[in-house]
C-alpha cells in the first residue's frame, strides 16, 4: 500500500471533499496562495480560487464568528487556525454561539463548521505556539473532538468531520506532520467515538492520545522484552470519547494508564480514570495512573521544554511500576 | 427606489402596532410574574424594525440582539410565538429552550437574538459569505446597539464584510445609552454612521423614529446589496422611552425631561399623523388598531394555555443526527 | 374588561414589595401612563404607571398602604365606566420556577477498611474462587493483594513429603486443608490435626443479641455474688384448693383466674414487705433499700429468657395482678415489651413447676439480692394431723447474696413464704 505523510492524507481528505461539495470554503491566513503554513492547502488555491481559499486578517474573534453565520445559512466553512493557540480570540463565539447554536435553535439551525489547527509541545515553539486545550473543548456540550495520530486516522477522520453538522475541532500534533504510514487508495471514513487497539497484550491498558500513541509505542517495545505485555488504545476522537472498548480492555488487563500530553487537572486522564472507576470497578485489579504533562506554561529551551511533558523513559517506568503494585 | 404605495403604508403602521402592543403586553406579564429571566422592550424604536423588515424575504437572515422582540416580530415570528417563548412554552419560537435573548425562527429568517453584543455582527457577515458563495442575491442583516460599536466585533466583522464586499446590512439603533452609559461617555467619536468610512464602506444616519426614513434608506442599501454593491452602515437615532430591562428602575441616569421629550416623538402617533395628512381615513386606521389588540390578547391566551416543555427532551438537539 | 392591578415583580428576584401610597383614588379617572401608586422593595421608591385607561376601583380586601405583601397579590382594578367589580380573581398562575438542585453533601470518613489492602478485582475473584484472603499478603510493591495473590492460594498446596506421605496413607484431602490455609505450606502437624479433629457436623448459630445478654448477665452474676440457697418445702393443699375456689367463682363470668404464679407473686410481695432486707440492692458501696417491691417476673420465650417488671405487687389486687401478669407474659412471648417494663425489679421469681423441676438453684439477677424459685406442686405423701395422707406440696428455693444479706434473715424471710404458702387466709385479705 502507498505511504502518506500525515499532512498529505488530510490535505487529500480535503481536497477530495471540496471536489464533492462546492459549499466548503476554507479561510485562515497563509491557506490561500501560500498553500498553508502546514501545507494543509497546497494546491487548493489554483483549483477554486480565493472565494473557497480566503485568507482572512488576523482576527479570529471575527472570521469565527463570520463561519458561524456562514455555517447556519447553507455552507461549510473550516477554519485553519495554523497554530490552534490562536483559537483562544476567538472562544467566546466558539463557546456561546457556534456550540450552542443547535441546541438553541432546536436543530433548526445546523452548524458544519471545522476547526483544525496544530497543537502539542515540540520544537521549542514555546509558551504561545504549543497549546492542546482540547481537555477544554471535550468538557463542553457541542463540539466534537478528533486527535488524529497517523495518516490513515487523519485521511479518515477528516472526511467524517467535512460530512457531520456538528462543530468539529480537529487537531494535529505539529509532531506528526511528517509522520508516514499506509493509506489507502479507495474511499474510506473513520466514524467517530470508535477508538484503536493500535497493540494487543495482556498485563496493562494504556490509553493514550496524539502523539503520545507513538511515545508509548516506543516503550512497549522495550519493555515487550522485560516481558510486560502491553495493550494499547488509541481513542482517536476525545469527544465523542470510547469508554466502551478501553472498558473491554481492562476487563482483561485489570489494569490501566492513561498517558496525555496535556494537564493533570480536570483532564483527559481524570475523566478515562473516573469513567472507568464508575463502569469497571471489580475489573480493577490497582488504581488507575495517569501519566500528565507539567501543569506549567510551556518553556523555550530544550531541557526545560522535554521536562514538561512525557517522554518515553518515563511512560515505560510508570507502566512498569503499574505492573508491579 | 418607488415611494411606498398604500399597502406597503398600512403595513408599515400595523407592524409597528403589533410591535408596540405586544412589548406593552410582555411589560405587563413581566410584572405579573409570568415571564422569568430578562425582558428588554423596544418601546420607541418600532420604526427601525419596521422600516428594515419591510424590504427582507424570508430567505434573508436577521441577526439581533438582547432587545431583539422587535426584529423578530418584523421578520415574521407571529406574537403568539414570541409571547409564548417567553412564557417558556414548549409553543414559543424557540420551543421554551431560549426565552426572550434566544428567540430564533430560521423558517423566516429570524438567526436569532442574542445575549451577547456583537456576534450578531460577525454571524451576519458571515451570512453575506454563504449568500454570496451560493451565488444568490440575499442578505444578511445585523441589528446591534450603540454599545455594540465600540466592540471587536464591530470592527472585526465590517472588516471582513468590507474587503470581501458581502451583501450585509449592519443596522446600529443609537438609542443613546448602553445600559445606562451614554454613548458619549463611551465613545469619543459621538456619531456612528461616520465609522464606517474607516472600513471605506457608505455610512449613513437617519432618524430612527421616523418610519419612512428608516424605510428608505434600507431600501437603498439592501438593493446595492442584492445587487453586488457590498455593506452598508446604518445609524438610526432613536430612544428607548422604558427601561433598559423590564424591572430595572430608572436610576437617574437620564433626566424625565429627556424621556418625555422623545415619547413626543413617538413613531407611531407620528406615522398616523402623516397616513391622516395623505388622506387616510381615521376609522381604517382605528380598525388596524383593533385588529392588532385582538391578535395580541391571541396570543397571550394561546402563550397561557400553551403546554410546558417536556424535560425528557433536555438533551436533544446538542448534537446534529447526523452526527458521526 | 376588568384589567386587575397587582403588586409588580420589578426585579429579577423580588418576591414581595411594600404598597406605599395610592396617588390615586377609588373611583378616580385613570389614563394611561399617569402614576397610580407607589411600591417600596429593596430600599428603593418606584411609581407605578398604568398600562391601561379607566376608572380605578380598590376593593375593600385590598391590603391597605404599608403592608408588605408577595408579588401578584391583586391591589385593584381598572373598570370601564360603570362596569361592576369583578368578584372573584381570573388571572393565571405565577409560574413556579424549577426547585434548584442540592449539592451533595461532601463525607469526609476516615478509613473503614480493616485487614489488609485488596483490589476490587482480586476480592471478587476471591469471592468466587471461596479463597479467605484475610491472612494473605499482596506479593506487588503496594503491599495490595492483587488477583495474582487469589489465584496463588487457589492453586494446590504446597506440602513437605512426610505429610503428604502421611495424608495418603491416612486418607486426608489435601485439597480441603490447603483452602483452609491458602499459601501456607502444609506439614505433617497440620495433617495429624486434621485426623484428629472430629468429623465436622459441627451447627454453628450466630449469637443472637438478646442471648449475648443473658450470657453476660448469668456469669456477671456467678462470679460476682456470695449465692447461697436455701430449700424449704410448703404444704400447698389450701392454695390448691383456693385456686380451684377461684376457678369455680370468676372463670364462668369470663374474669380473670389468678394463676399459681400470680398466688406467689402476692404472698412473696407480702413477705417482702415484712422482711425489707431480701428487697434490697448490692450498689456502689451500699445497700439499698427499696421503697417499692417491683417483682420480676420469669417468662421462657422462644427467643430466651425474658423478665419483665411487675410495679407495687404488694399494693395490687389479686384480680389486677393477675390482669397484669397475663398482659406481661403475653407481650414477653411476642417481643412486645418496652425497655422500662424489664428494668427496675426489686425482687424476681421464676416458675419451673410447669416443667416439673422440684427443686433448682436460680441465679440472681443483680443488682438484686435474691430470687424465689417455685417448683412443682405435686401430691405426696405428708404427715398431716399425725396421718400419712397426700397432700400438695411445693418445694421453695431461695438464693441470695450473701453479701448483702445473711443467712438468718434469709432463712426468716423464706419461712414466711412458707407460712403465707399453707396460709393464705393470712394474707388474702390484704
């Protein structure tokens, strides 16, 4: 089968759904001409023109809420933020009027509106350029959630997400940009709240979300030879979240880690271990650990920038420590 | 632009009838107890509704804010609806879920009031985009405040609406006071119609309280509009002669020498003066008056026996059916 | 077209306001805009415009300036001119507003668990594997037992070769005594145990609550007091035949017959009352004597032994006692009785004639300081007016603590149980 960078398999996904659907324009700064500051455009400029390619002023209050209004009278606009910090300016339209403008209208109102951006520390792009924030977005009533982690995912998702009526963020860990894997020719979507079994074991469940699947990947390999059998769940999408395959899991491991690069409180880790503590109590076999990133601003330098999130050594000694309690 | 002829006049003077019938009927229920939350009546400036409404279809979208009753009303929510909505009826508009900021009949055009200032400006621009992508010749109308024009929003959505040169209709309704702040105090730039040559788009100021100035002036722009010519910026300057919110007290930010200068410029004894000095006759106007009383006793006896929401449908409609 | 005034909500939460001043009267012109009348909420003063044009009419019930009343409550009306006050009020209900919900309280409990840590998976496992984890210890670095530490202990035994050589030869299951010692090892002790223990057809009830009691308050008693007791024998023919006088008398009228046990309860509270030193308690440093002769009175329940009070035996009719006494035992058997009618005895008697037991030693029950035990009335030979002739006779057994009291008065007291026993002529009357 062909391999795929990540960015190419969702600028695929794109282009093949603007080719189908002549409502779908994107706006953002850079994703005309330029193609993208992540090449999620490239090439989409010469084929349809500024008017589905409109690079906007940097005014994310403002072209959120333009796609808002555009979203509820007929067309399909996605948003690329670049950088998904800078969604920030534009949370109150985000919170108070595109998650809430279905339930307000009663469903009459539908609101096909994509948001995709780069998130995740790396690259020393420090305190304003690494944000994820999507514990936050996941939290609130009316948005949908996709963390792509490898081409195939990011292709499959994102052709979900340019069909659904909902709000969907959708998010890529700067990271995995360049990644590459399999991706097939013919047509194919991901639904979403259907998680991966990315490996199959026997001692441990460990969830984990964007790029930390690959970092945890990495560990199992090492610790494969210590003989600690790892399984592996890769949720793929936070909101809707698949309880129901991590619970399965750990009716046959009794026991699990969930690794995020995000923050400890009130996040992704908190809410797999109370759902599970709630649903698979007697299947427990030790508490549920979390593995989080620092609750701290992200840093610039290097040594300071690797210590504020999880890293392979450290993913592999809290499963291994998990496996001996 | 043709001068409005007979029909356009009469309904001109019974949509700003029933407007200010049913505010003086919700004002009422609101100190009955009847209507819970907030309840911003737009005594006073019936003639801005009026005037814009009166050019839209329903494939155009109005986009308000939290004194929106008047707009939605316009637009052709039928008071049996808005009453009942804030009655919080399962028959309202928005189906007891929304209540008077939340008011929304996408079936003619009524996107929604708002309790927010100033997304209604950025969501009518982006109606502009969609309208304009599908290549169609609607609009998108945005009503806002004075204390909507000092916001990002403001500045942010006639931007975009201007380099893109979109079919929208941004309405301000300077009625003068944000709350209680006087739009002086705010702005050091006391007129709004002349911000719009910073986003180099027409501006223009009318009086508000004058029907057939508000009529004209948007008939203009929303023809330039439809037509391709891009957004318009619309000052009306009118008052409110109640409250900023049912229940609030008047507290002494304005003098009542003030207040009642402008209930001498009401709008609608003003427009029946003129229909009377172009020859209409008093008992056709008296038998509007009628009508309008009868169809709003309708609908406050339609709002009273109207049944409760059912709370098993909480959580429908968060998400789409066809969600993935 | 009455249009009624109310008092108004003029706030998100006002829910009742002060009517201050009419600015209007009744029977005034009303147009509408004009103030007509002033409301007080908050501190603060507001005029109240109509809505409405009329004439203004205030009922008589309508609650005169200065009081406070909640929001909607009717004040007047707007009639057209000469229209005729409504006389019943039409408006609609204030719509409630939904309860909001109640937090649930935070518990803060400190730990209930005793015995060792164990995970919820390893204690189900345990449950169903039948495996008793009370004495294990959890093998992973918490100290946790874990499901790998259940499924261990399930797995055979770990036994020395003489005591597995011996549990062949002698036809002990291994299998049985490693689940009764999971993750120990077995030795040849633990099989000669197990051949010497009997076979196990062992019924095993838990202690009921009301059986926990007695047992504590019988050996209390049998370690703590000096018991004597004495044994005297009574002729009971003149009771006997009182009784069976009784039987005849009251029993067609549908009265009463005073049982045996209630003829004793009498006499011995007559004899008490002569002989005050046996209605006595041993207390903290002193004896104390009782004003009132409260008996005890034995009744075996189902459930146990159970003894409630009868109050002032000595002060009741035979008739009341017997009424009484009835009453007692019967909610005595079906578990009825409150708590003050088993607490405060002076004295108890306890009747095991009926299980024709001639003669026992009861143990007291403290604080007191004795108890009557009647056995039997039996006919037996007796020396009577120098004959040998049948006669009922009843032996009489008394203990008392002879810390509290000696032998002699004992003795006294006893013999005048006797007495009142072949006597009842003596004490009938009283």
């Amino acid at each position: 089968m062909r391999e795929l960078t990540f960015t190419a398999a969702a600028r695929e996904a794109l282009a093949e759904e603007m080719a189908q659907n002549p409502a779908i324009f994107v706006v953002g700064q850079g994703i005309g001409k330029r193609g993208g500051n992540f090449n999620t455009t490239t090439g989409l400029y010469e084929l349809y023109g500024q008017e589905r390619l409109a690079d906007v002023p940097i005014s994310e209050r403002g072209f959120v809420g333009m796609c808002a209004g555009a979203a509820m009278t007929g067309t399909r606009p996605v948003v690329d933020f670049m950088f998904l910090d800078f969604i920030l300016d534009g949370f109150g339209e985000l919170v108070n009027q595109v998650a809430k403008m279905q339930y307000m209208s009663s469903g009459r109102l539908k609101m096909p509106l994509l948001l995709r951006g780069c998130i995740g520390v790396g690259g020393a792009s420090a305190t304003h350029h690494s944000g994820n924030y999507y514990p936050i977005f996941a939290h609130l009533p009316g948005f949908r959630v996709a963390l792509p982690t490898n081409p195939y995912d990011a292709k499959g998702l994102l052709k979900t997400a340019l069909r659904t009526d909902d709000p969907v963020l959708f998010l890529e860990h700067k990271s995995l940009l360049n990644t590459k894997g399999p991706v097939p020719e013919e047509e194919y979507t991901i639904p979403f709240g259907q998680a991966a079994v990315v490996r199959q074991g026997t001692a441990v469940t460990v969830v984990a979300f964007a790029l930390m699947v690959r970092k945890t990947l990495e560990a199992c390999e090492q610790l494969e030879k210590e003989g600690i059998s790892v399984e592996l769940i890769d949720p793929r999408t936070v909101a809707p979240l698949d309880v129901d395959t991590i619970l399965e899991s750990v009716r046959k491991t009794g026991r699990l880690l969930v690794v995020d690069e995000t923050f400890g409180p009130c996040g992704m880790g908190s809410e797999v271990a109370a759902q599970i503590m709630e649903k698979g109590f007697d299947e427990l076999d030790a508490p549920v650990r979390r593995v989080y990133g620092a609750h701290t601003p992200i840093p610039y330098s290097a040594p300071l920038e690797q210590a504020a999130v999880p890293q392979v050594p450290q993913i592999a000694q809290a499963i291994r420590d998990l496996v001996a309690e | 632009m043709n001068a409005p002829n007979k029909e356009v006049l009469l309904s001109l003077y019974r949509q700003m009838l029933v407007i200010r019938r049913c505010e003086e009927q919700l004002a009422r229920s609101y100190q009955a107890g009847l209507i819970p939350g907030a309840c911003h009546t737009y005594v006073g400036e019936e003639a801005i509704a009026t005037g814009v409404c009166a050019h839209l279809r329903h494939e155009d979208a109005v986009f308000s804010t939290h004194r929106g009753h008047g707009h939605a009303l316009a637009k052709g929510v039928p008071p049996r609806q808005v009453v009942a909505e804030l009655y919080g009826k399962s028959t309202g508009c928005s189906q007891g879920r929304g209540g008077s900021m939340h008011l929304f009949s996408p079936e003619v055009g009524m996107m929604g009031t708002s309790g927010i200032v100033g997304p209604c400006i950025l969501q009518a621009t982006g109606a502009g985009y969609s309208f304009k992508l599908l290549k169609t010749d609607r609009v998108g109308v945005a009503f806002f405040g004075d204390g909507a024009v000092n916001n990002g929003a403001f500045h942010e959505g006639l931007n975009l609406a201007t380099i893109f040169n979109l079919p929208v209709l941004f309405v301000c309704e300077n009625n003068q006071y944000a709350t209680e702040v006087p739009f002086t105090y705010s702005s050091k730039n006391s007129e709004v119609a002349n911000r719009a040559a910073a986003y180099n788009l027409p501006g223009v100021a009318v009086d508000g309280n004058e029907v057939l100035a508000v009529y004209r002036v948007a008939g203009e722009a929303i023809e330039r509009a439809r037509k391709g010519g891009g957004p318009t910026l619309m000052e009306c300057r009118t008052y409110r002669t109640r409250a900023h919110a049912e229940g609030m007290r008047e507290a002494g930010y304005r003098s009542i020498e003030e207040i009642e200068s402008w209930k001498a410029r009401d709008p609608i004894p003003a427009f029946r003066k003129q229909l009377l000095a172009r020859g209409y006759r008093a008992g056709e106007l008296d038998r509007i008056d009628e009508e309008v009383k009868a169809q709003i006793q309708e609908a406050v006896e339609f709002a009273e026996q109207s049944p409760w929401p059912d709370p098993s449908t909480l959580m429908d409609h968060i998400y789409s059916r066809s969600g993935a | 077209m009455a249009v009624e005034i109310v008092l108004p909500r003029l706030g998100w939460t006002m829910e009742e306001g002060t009517l201050v001043e009419w600015l209007k009267q009744d029977g005034d012109p009303v147009k509408p805009g004009e103030i007509i009348f002033t409301v007080e909420s908050d501190k603060a003063l507001n005029e109240i415009e109509s809505f409405d044009e009329g004439v203004l009419r205030i009922p008589a019930d309508s609650p005169p300036p200065g009081t406070t009343v909640p929001v909607g409550t009717l004040l007047a009306y707007i009639l057209a001119p000469g229209e005729a006050m409504p006389t019943g009020r039409t408006t609609t209900a204030v719509a409630t507003t939904a309860a909001a919900p109640t937090a649930a309280a935070a518990v803060a409990v400190s730990s209930r668990r005793s015995g060792p840590p164990i995970s919820p998976r390893a204690r189900r496992l345990a449950k169903q594997l039948g495996v008793d984890w009370s004495q294990l210890k959890g093998s992973g670095l918490s100290g946790r037992i874990a499901e790998r530490d259940i499924q261990a202990a399930a797995r055979a035994p770990r036994v020395s070769p003489v005591a597995r050589r011996l549990a062949q030869e002698a036809g002990v299951d291994l299998s049985t005594l490693a689940a009764q010692k999971p993750g120990a090892r077995l030795s040849r002790q633990d099989v000669e145990a197990a051949l010497a223990a009997p076979p196990a057809a062992r019924e095993s009830a838990p202690l009921s609550s009301l059986r926990r009691i007695i047992a504590q308050r019988m050996g209390q008693s049998s370690r703590e007091t000096a018991s004597v007791t004495l044994f005297t024998e009574a002729d009971a023919t003149e009771l006997v035949a009182l009784r069976q006088r009784f039987k005849e008398a009251l029993g067609p009228r549908q009265q009463w017959v005073p049982t045996y046990n209630d003829l004793f309860l009498k006499l011995t509270a007559l004899s008490l009352a002569e002989h005050p030193a046996l209605n006595a308690s041993w207390g903290e440093g002193a004896i104390q004597m009782h004003r009132q002769i409260d008996l005890g009175v034995a009744v075996d329940t189902e459930a146990g032994l159970v003894v409630p009070v009868l109050r002032q035996v000595d002060r009741l009719s035979l008739q009341d006692l017997a009424e009484q006494s009835a009453a007692l035992a019967e909610n005595a058997r079906t578990r009825r009785l409150k708590p003050d009618q088993l607490q405060g005895a002076t004295f108890t008697v306890t009747n095991l004639g009926m299980y024709n037991i001639d003669a026992f030693t009861p143990i007291i029950d403290l604080p007191q300081c004795a108890i009557l035990g009647l056995g039997r009335i039996a006919l037996r030979p007796a020396v009577h007016q120098g004959q040998v002739v049948p006669r009922h006779q009843v032996v009489l057994s008394l203990s008392f603590d002879h810390r509290v009291v000696d032998g002699g008065p004992a003795a006294r007291f006893l013999d005048t149980v006797r007495q009142y026993t072949e006597q009842p002529h003596l004490w009938l009357g009283r």
